[in-house]
C-alpha cells in the first residue's frame, strides 16, 4: 500500500495533482488547503513530498489517493471521516481551512464555522462535533490568551508530542486513531508536566489511558 510519494509535480488540477515519483505518474488528490501549501512556490525541480491515504471500497472500486503534506494533516482527516455522514471523497472538499483551526472550532462547538467548510451544512457540522469533541484537542491550534478549558497546558511543543505520539499508538502499535487521541488526552489530563514523547507514552501505559 502506499504510504507516501516524493517528486515532482507535473501537472495541476483544481482537486489533485500528477506526481511524477520513481518515473511514475501518481494521480493524487488534495484538498484546497494542501494545493496551496504544496504548490506555493513549487518549481519544475522542485522535490514535493506527500504522505498517502489510500481509498478503495465497494462503492468506490478504484483505488484513490489522497495527499497530505504532513503526518498530522494525514491523522485528522483519517479522524475526520469517522464521523458517520463523512467520507474519504466527501472530506478532501471539505478540509479547505488548516487542520488547527478545525480542531478548535470542533473543541469550542463553532457549529457556523464548521458548517461553512464545503459540502458540511449545519446538522452535518453538529455529527461533526458530537462525535469528534475532546478527541482533536492535539491538532489544535489555539491563539494566545484564549485556550479552552478543556485542553492540555500545551504550547507548541506539547502538539508536537502529540502527534509523535499518535503516529506511534496507530501506525506501530496498531491502535485506531480515535482511541489514540482518547488516550493522548487522558494521559495529558492526569499529568499535565509530560515534556517528552517518550514521558507521554510511560503516562498512557503507566495507567492504562
């Protein structure tokens, strides 16, 4: 399965775009934010690299890719789609503002800001955070004097763990990415000192998170 591509773009469409990688043209869709991060200043020669989630289903019999430009992007759209009115092709128009300020809309229950992302609406928007609130605190991106109760003391370096971490529990250790942010967030509520990947996962095995 592929995981990730590094080459260069060929050629540009509204919703994806041909990487030449290995002397092979992947066909790879993007979101609007990710277009925007990937071709921005991107030359002919220009090395881009794109981390995968690869599509296939019964209802969608041929195999799509979707890029991402960083792992964290990759771990909140994988936690995005498992909202029940949201799929893989549904989520790719949806995710047109960066993944920190989702997060924050989800974890401060901005249904009108959720509900103006493409394709959403306003009952979708509230599936959206009935089923993801409290468990996107670490893809948040929260301004300055203005964090919510709920999340972890974090500065930039706390997201940072988290997601390291994440990347860990799912990918090595075989954990969904929903139980994986569940776990993240229990451990930082019982010890909100954790400073290192590894103290956070002596935190989440430690007690059973």
């Amino acid at each position: 399965m592929i995981g990730y591509l590094e080459g260069h773009i060929i050629h540009c469409e509204a919703d994806a775009v041909l990487l030449l990688a290995g002397g092979v043209g992947y066909e790879v869709l993007v979101n609007p934010f990710t277009m925007s991060r990937v071709t921005a200043g991107a030359g002919n020669d220009d090395m881009v690299s794109l981390y995968i989630y690869y599509h296939v289903s019964e209802r969608q019999p041929k195999p799509v890719l979707i890029g991402f430009a960083s792992l964290e992007d990759k771990a909140f759209f994988q936690l995005f789609i498992s909202v029940a009115a949201i799929g893989p092709m549904k989520a790719v128009k949806a995710l047109v503002r960066p993944v920190g300020e989702i997060a924050r809309a989800i974890e401060q229950k901005e249904v009108s800001f959720l509900g103006q992302l493409p394709g959403i609406g306003r009952r979708t928007a509230e599936k959206i955070i009935a089923t993801l609130n409290g468990k996107t605190i670490a893809f948040m991106d929260v301004p300055a004097g203005n964090a919510p109760d709920r999340a972890p003391a974090a500065g930039p370096d706390k997201q940072q763990i988290a997601i390291q971490v994440a990347g860990v529990l799912v990918e090595q250790l075989g954990h969904s990415t929903a139980s994986a942010q569940r776990m993240i967030q229990a451990a930082f509520e019982k010890d909100p000192a954790i400073d290192t990947p590894e103290h956070l996962l002596d935190v989440i095995y430690q007690e059973g998170c």
